[in-house]
C-alpha cells in the first residue's frame, strides 16, 4: 500500500511538469480544450438532433440516453486524461525512448502513463459532466441509488483505465497497430452511449462477457433509472460494475508484464 | 507528369505501414457497425427521416467509414508534415523548389487518398456488404460520378487542412487550430449525423458550408438522391474547391513575404 502511494506521488510529479510545460504555450493550451469540448458538444447535439426525429431510441427517452452518455463519457475522459498516453508505446519503442524509460528508477507503467500529460481533455470530461448532470435531474433518487451512481462512474473510469492499457500493450507486437486499441476503447465508449437495447443480444453477451463495456453504464443505468432489463440478464449485474472493473484491471496488468518481458529494444 | 510521380511515390510510402492499415480497417468495421445498429433504431422508430429509408442510412454509415480516411476528416494526411516544415523552419528548403507548394502537396494528399480509399475504404464496404443490406449505386454513371465526387472532396478537404497547416507560419503551432478544424469537419460533413437530418436553417446552413461536399455528397451521389441535379452537385464541390485553394496561394504569399522579412 505505501508503495502505491509512492507511484501515485511520483506520477503526480510528472504529470506536474508536463502541465507546467504546456502551460508555456496558453494560447495552445486553451484552444486544445475549447477544441476538444467542442468535438463533445456537438457530438451530443447530433444526439439531440437525432431525438427530433424520434421520441424514444431502443425504448429510452432523450434523458435516459443523455444519462447513459454522460456516463460513458466521464468514465472514458478521466481514464484519457489519466492514463492516455499509454497509447504512444508504440512510438516510445520505435524511437527508443521506452529504453531511457527503463533505466529510471519509477515504475514503467507510471512512466508512461504521466509523459506528456496534458488537462486539454478537461473539455470533454466538463462537457460530459454537464449532460450526466442534466439527465440526474430527471431520475428518482434514493439512497441506493446514489451508491450505485458513484460506483458506477468509478467503475467506468476504472474499465476504461484496464482497457487502455491491455489494448495498447498490443504494440510490443506490432509497433504501428496503435489504432487497434481504438476499435475497443473509443469504440466501446461510443457503443456505451447508446442503449445496448437497440443492439443484437450477441452483442450485449460479448459487451458483457468479453469486453465488459456493459458494466462501464448499461447495468448500473437500469437499477438508477428503475428500468426492467429488455435482455432478462441476472439482477446482481447490475451491482458488479466494480467486479468487471477490478477484473479488467488485473487482466490488463499482466497483459502489460507479458508485453513488458517480451520487449527487446529496436536497438536504434 | 511531375505530380503523377509523386502521387504514386504518396502512395506507395503510405503502403508501407501494413499493420496500422489493418489495424485501422478493423477499427472502421466496428464503428460501422455500431452505427449502423444505431441508425437502424433511428429509421425503425421513423422510417422516412431525412428523406432515407433504413437501407439508405445503413449504406451510407458505411460510405461514411470509407470517406472517413480517404478525406482525413480528422485531419492528418500530408498537410500535417508541412505543419511540421514549418514550424522546423524546413519548409524555407521547399520554397526554393521550381515546383509550387501547394501542388506538390496536394498531389502526394491525392496519392494517400486512393490508398487509403482502396484499403480502408473498400475493405469495411466489403464487410458491410456481408453483414448489412447495402445500396449499391444505381447506374455506372452513378457509380463514376461517385468516384469523381470523392477525388473533389479530397481536394476541398485538402485545401482547408493545407490552411490549417500554414496557420503555423503565424502561430508556431497548429495542434488547437487542427482540433478545431476536425471537430467542426466531423459535425457538418454529416459524418456524426446525416446533414438531411438536420432541422431548417441549420441544415441549408450545413448542406451550404464546405465540409458538406466531404461526406454528405459523394453519398448522395452514390444514393442516387442528385439523379437530375447531378453536375450541380458535382459544380457545388469544384467551386468550392477553386475558392479553397486560391485562398491557399494566397495565404502563402503573405507567408512567404514573412519568412524573407524574418530571414527565415
């Protein structure tokens, strides 16, 4: 435990300094994160447009999907923020720099997952915010209710987090597929801001079996927004976002071993 | 004869990178078919939005895909190492050449999009043909007017990214000019939403702007939905590409007068 401490510390130092740097540049700095607001924003004004046309998508209103799309947006943006340049392996092997990287006394993963930090996907995550914290208004809160929001919102955080991590570490193999990662993380995030209703049953089996994307918002939203489950899954699904999470995470975790053991440099 | 060359050489060094193109078919045929699920729920609760039927919106969240790289609606392509050459003070080098800037680089841009268009763009149609039931175009004349509707919305996207780029002569650094762009390219080329969804003067203000000639006309083409308009469809896109790059000639006059003020 004190240990994790000490990473958490040291990756707090680094990621200070790239905010520091990038800060050097504010005119930059700004238009990144308008930008990336932007690129949000008008993402969910499609979704509305989209519900002028209809009054119910897969048998949810407007507020219930906003619900789930605020969900899946925060947990994606604060696992991007966190650790999204663990994405960049590839380059890191190419260039040789994940060599330096490995002769500094702090963990690789840190590593890796501070450099070049940068706070320009706050736009994205206070975009986010905004349209989850529109759609709570519409729900009938209770106690119990408000535990599983949290842990809902953590959990998709933390699914994200695993997901980044196992998709990337594919990069040890091939140095030039970063875009394969792609498919599973912004392609998830994107599956989960839609009701998993209006997909096949296979998919939600896969989503839920394979990739957990279900338990970032879907299982969690039903019990919050008091929906029956169109697919009859078991009710406790509905409790074990943070199972999936933690799952996730120690698959990704030894992913990253494996991948880390198997690297040789590139030797330029 | 010149530019030929370096189209092929463009398209050639894109082909070298065969597990990033794999990799990234893969990724296009997963979000198409995520939206065509999505938009299969959209045409079921209302069967005639926009003008489409749910045949209409399946095929074109699959031409969306193909366009997706082709047109580098994200931005990228080969404008993004001019950016680079100028911000290195590089770029001085190709400004000696005896061949104008803006034509070299949209001739090496036409290389990448015929090879992004033939792999990333065909192979997800293919796998879109396979699981979806997809329109296919309606005449042969339909089919090259699609083709020769793609090549312009090449150029047109070219031209603004080429903006974007020189948009470095000035500010040092194009990254927050290049999300924005990409944003903006993303929402009013139809590629998050069909434009013909979009309600009154937003969507004669979306059908009118430049990104519209990116995605939402070639498909239109393809759909047949410009059967008697089709050369107006077609003249939409060349002027709007004539603009663009005059506009780019222009830019970089004043940016070359800056770089022999600065003794760049």
């Amino acid at each position: 435990m004190a240990e994790a401490v000490v990473h958490a510390q040291r990756y707090v130092d680094i990621a200070w300094l790239w905010i520091r740097a990038a800060w050097q540049y504010p005119a930059s700095f700004v238009m990144l994160a308008v930008g990336n607001g932007l690129i949000n924003l008008l993402d969910f004004l499609g979704l509305w447009i989209m519900f002028s046309h209809l009054d119910r998508l897969g048998g949810f209103a407007l507020h219930e999907v906003a619900f789930l799309y605020g969900a899946s947006s925060l947990g994606i943006g604060v696992a991007d923020t966190l650790i999204g340049s663990v994405e960049r392996i590839g380059t890191y092997i190419r260039t040789g720099r994940l060599d330096q990287m490995l002769t500094k006394p702090v963990p690789l993963l840190v590593q890796v997952c501070a450099d070049q930090f940068t706070l320009r996907r706050l736009g994205r995550i206070t975009q986010a915010a905004v349209v989850f914290a529109w759609a709570c208004t519409y729900v009938d809160w209770s106690p119990l209710r408000v535990v599983a929001a949290v842990s809902m919102v953590a959990s998709g955080a933390v699914v994200f987090f695993g997901l980044f991590v196992a998709f990337s570490c594919v990069q040890f193999w091939t140095h030039d597929a970063s875009e394969f990662a792609n498919a599973f993380t912004y392609g998830g995030a994107t599956v989960a801001q839609y009701p998993l209703s209006i997909f096949p049953r296979e998919v939600l089996v896969g989503l839920t079996f394979v990739i957990p994307i279900a338990f970032v918002n879907w299982y969690p939203s039903l019990f919050i927004l008091g929906r029956e489950d169109p697919y009859a899954m078991p009710a406790w699904f509905q409790w074990s976002s943070p199972l999936a999470a933690a799952a996730t995470m120690l698959v990704a975790l030894s992913v990253w071993r494996l991948g880390v053991r198997r690297y040789t440099s590139t030797g330029s | 004869m010149l530019h030929v060359a370096i189209a092929t050489r463009a398209f050639r060094r894109y082909s070298t990178y065969r597990a990033a193109t794999l990799a990234g078919m893969f990724t296009n045929s997963v979000f198409g078919v995520i939206y065509s699920f999505a938009y299969l729920a959209l045409w079921r609760a209302n069967p005639t939005a926009g003008g489409y039927d749910s045949v209409d919106a399946v095929t074109y969240v699959w031409l969306g895909q193909a366009l997706l790289m082709t047109v580098a609606l994200w931005g990228g392509g080969t404008t993004d190492g001019l950016a680079e050459r100028i911000r290195t003070g590089d770029v001085a080098i190709d400004l000696y050449r005896p061949v104008g800037l803006v034509g070299w680089y949209l001739a090496a841009d036409l290389g990448r999009a015929a090879y992004h268009l033939v792999t990333r763009g065909l192979g997800p149609t293919l796998l879109g043909l396979l699981l979806f039931d997809i329109r296919l175009p309606a005449s042969t004349a339909a089919g090259l007017a699609f083709l020769l509707s793609v090549v312009l919305a090449v150029v047109v996207s070219f031209a603004i990214r080429f903006l974007v780029a020189a948009s470095t002569f000035w500010l040092l650094d194009d990254a927050g000019v290049r999300v924005m762009s990409g944003a903006l390219a993303m929402f009013f080329s139809g590629m998050v939403l069909p434009l013909t969804l979009f309600p009154g003067w937003l969507g004669t203000l979306a059908h009118a702007l430049p990104w519209s000639a990116f995605v939402q006309v070639p498909n239109d083409i393809w759909l047949g939905h410009h059967e008697g308009a089709l050369l107006a469809a077609l003249g939409f896109q060349a002027l709007w590409a004539l603009v663009l790059l005059g506009a780019c000639q222009v830019v970089l006059g004043a940016a070359t007068r800056k770089v022999v003020v600065q003794g760049g």
